[in-house]
C-alpha cells in the first residue's frame, strides 16, 4: 500500500510538472505568434521579451520564467507599457536589492523622460536588460551576472539620448555588512544597515549576519559610548502606521543586539516612518531599499 501511495504521488509531481510546462509552452507559442502592436517602444519590448521567454523555455527549461516574461511580452504585443520589474516580486539578498533599487529607479527616470518616445529600441533593450539582470541575480547571489554589465551599458545609450547623467556600475555603495580589516575607522564614521521585508519588522537571516557584525565591532573598541538605532519605512502606508513600524524595526534591531551581550543601558532607538529616505520615490511605493534600520556608533 505505501508502495502504491509512493508511486500515486510521484505521478501527481510529474502531473504538476508537466501542467507547468504546457501552460508556459502555450503562452510562448502564443506571444511567438502575437502580432504586436502599439508604440515602436512596447514593439521592440515585445521582441526582447519574446527573445527571453523562449530562451528560458528551451534552452533552460524554465518554465516558471518563461511564462512570467511571455505574459509580458504578451502585454506590450497588445500595446501596454509593462514597467520593469518589482523587486518585491524577487529572492534577492539585501547588497543586490540596493543596488537594483538604485539601478530600476535611474532606468525608470529615464524612460519617464522621453526615453520611450526618443529612443524606443534603446528604452526597449535596456528595461529588457534589467529584468533579464533581477532574474539572473535571484539564481546567483554571490556573484554579478551577464546582464547587469549589458544592462548599464545600455542604460548609458539611453541616458546619452535624454541628456541625463550615465551611471557607472561602481556607483552604488553596497550596505555596510562589517567593518574593513586593518585600522579601525573613526567611531563616527562607522554605520550598519539592516533591511527589512515589506510591512514586517522581524529579523531576516541577512540582517543577523550584520547583527553579528554590529555585535563583533562593539566588543571589539573601547571608545564606543553609545549605539544609535533609526528605523525607517518605505512610502507606502500612512504616515502614522509608518512610524510605529519603524519604530518596531529599531526595537528589534535593539533586541537583536541586547540578546548579542550589547550593554541595552547604551542603545538608543529612533524612528523616522517615511520622512528620511534612503532613495527617494513616490508616496506610495515599495521601495526595499526604504525599509531598513540604520545603526551608528558614538
């Protein structure tokens, strides 16, 4: 009977398996099919898209991705400007949403600015570009990706055109995890961040790492007098929700560090809900790199 049972379950996983792989064939075949239409912009999205759908389909067997971008491109066949992706919707670890969030917000300027209509291939190629580099970095967090190099690269094509400043890949500081070997840095200069999921205020797996980083650096000087704890939100939410939240983020951070030997009599906890942004958006939008607690020594 356990036999049985064994082999009835192994016939539903491969059921599943192959429902999965017929819905992202159908939907690719029939983006390969679509006659797109719409602006030269969502036209040439749709190209690329259609390009990276059936990559993920056949070369990777993706099924999962390959449907997500065939949905896509099936949007901007029918003429919808799709955005870039949300990075909400990703695995990825707190160093790479940093540098996303920084990336996806230059891109969209661009694109919000006459990129779409002035350069459409270029406008085109780079969102593409992006949502190519979110998706290979959730696979590969250790390491940089193909298509971040291809992303920045056309993102300085784009920018050249809409007369806006080009980024450099380099140009965006990765959160502070621990401290750089050697010679001690001034006390005032030393600062920690811890990054939080969407509307919660526990400690992931990430923020203990820098927790214990935090912990290893207090031990490690005698000439810290105090530990300073800011909580902070992204725009979405009220006002007053938002303050509590962050206020709840820098408790926790607090508890974090008590529960690590640190002296609770020398922590100090703030919170600043919206007010004080790490990267400036909209009301409204969730931004990871927002939601965070940022810890200074003194």
């Amino acid at each position: 009977m356990k036999l049985f049972q064994r082999v009835i379950c192994l016939m539903g996983v491969l059921l599943i398996a192959a429902c999965s792989g017929a819905g992202s064939n159908s939907t690719v075949d029939t983006l390969n099919k679509a006659q797109a239409v719409g602006s030269p912009f969502t036209k040439t999205l749709t190209t690329e898209y259609r390009d990276y759908a059936n990559m993920k389909q056949s070369k990777f067997m993706d099924h999962a991705d390959a449907l997500h971008f065939a949905r896509k491109g099936l949007a901007s066949a029918s003429g919808v400007v799709v955005m870039p992706e949300t990075l909400d919707d990703w695995d990825l670890s707190d160093k790479n949403i940093v540098e996303l969030t920084s990336a996806r917000a230059d891109l969209v300027d661009a694109l919000e600015n006459g990129g779409r209509e002035l350069a459409p291939d270029k406008a085109g190629i780079a969102q593409a570009r992006f949502d190519c580099w979110v998706e290979q970095q959730e696979e590969s967090w250790s390491k940089d990706v193909p298509c971040k190099s291809k992303f920045y690269d056309a993102l300085k094509a784009l920018q050249a055109v809409v007369g806006q400043k080009p980024v450099v890949a380099d140009a965006f500081p990765a959160p502070v995890t621990e401290m750089p070997k050697g010679d001690a840095v001034p006390v005032e200069q030393a600062m920690f961040i811890v990054f939080f999921d969407w509307d919660k205020s526990d400690i992931t797996s990430g923020a203990n790492d820098v927790l214990d980083a935090v912990a290893q650096e207090i031990r490690s000087r005698k000439d810290i007098n105090g530990i300073v704890i800011v909580g902070h939100t992204d725009t979405s939410g009220g006002v007053a929700y938002n303050q509590k939240l962050s206020l709840r983020r820098a408790n926790s951070v607090k508890s974090g560090l008590v529960a690590r030997g640190v002296d609770a009599a020398k922590l100090r906890v703030e919170g600043r809900g919206k007010s004080d942004l790490l990267v400036q958006t909209a009301d409204g939008v969730r931004e990871p790199a927002n939601r965070r607690a940022q810890i200074t020594l003194e």
